[in-house]
C-alpha cells in the first residue's frame, strides 16, 4: 500500500512494486528499459512542447522533489549509511533536484569556450532556452 503523499506526487500510470526475488527485479529491469527505448522512439514522431506545457511539468517535477525530500524514511535511511551532510547534498543535488533556472533569458548564448572530454572539444553555450513558470509563479529559463 502507497503513503498518503502519493497521491500528490505520483500519476495515475505509476508503478509500485516489492520484488521477492532477483528474477523479479530483473524483470522490472527489463520492463523499465523496453518502456525507455519506446519512449525515445516514438518521441521522433511528435512536436516540442510549448512553454505552457513545460511549466506544467516543470511545475509536476518540482512538487515531486519537494515531497520527496520531505520524506523521513528516505533521510533516515540514507543518513544511517552516509550521514546527515552527504544526505541533505545528495538529497538536494542527485537524488530530487530541481533546475534552478535562470531569472532573464541571457543576451550571450555562445562563451568562447570548449570544455573537453575524453578528447574531445565541444563549445560551452547555453542551447535552446524554455520559459518556465515555477510552483511560486515566478518566470524563469531553463535548458
């Protein structure tokens, strides 16, 4: 049975299960990766989202984080292993972040810079920038 926030957080076409063996979170796997490989293909075949609908789930992921921080269960049992700085960091940062957006959209989208990795050059820019309403109202930009 799910906690009383999952209905806050959760949609109607998630999943939730306790696997009883190795086999079934094997399948899980599996499911969860066939399912990813059919999201990025039929995703070819559909238009970008306008902004109105960006917000809309920019602002579903921010509840999402906020509850999910919020949960004790999650902090006590990661600071039992790791204890409560690298827990409140990881929470923050890995686990349940949030894009913290940019407040204006910047006038210079292109740096002058290359960052390299594994040999390779590519140019520090921002990219292609949505507008964004957050939980609060507040307009920002994010990638």
């Amino acid at each position: 049975q799910l906690p009383p926030w999952a209905s806050v957080i959760l949609s109607d076409f998630a999943i939730s299960l306790r696997p009883k063996d190795d086999g079934e979170i094997g399948s899980f796997i599996s499911y969860c990766t066939e399912l990813f490989n059919f999201h990025l293909e039929v995703s070819k075949y559909f238009n970008l989202l306008d902004d109105d609908a960006i917000s809309e789930v920019y602002q579903c992921h921010e509840r999402f984080a906020t509850e999910q921080r919020s949960n004790a269960k999650t902090t006590k049992l990661l600071e039992a292993s790791f204890g409560s700085q690298f827990t409140d960091s990881y929470m923050r940062q890995t686990l349940f972040d949030v894009e913290p957006g940019l407040w204006a959209m910047p006038t210079q989208k292109d740096f002058g810079d290359a960052i390299e990795i594994d040999g390779k050059m590519y140019q520090a820019r921002t990219g292609p920038l949505a507008a964004v309403e957050s939980v609060e109202g507040r307009q920002l930009f994010i990638p």
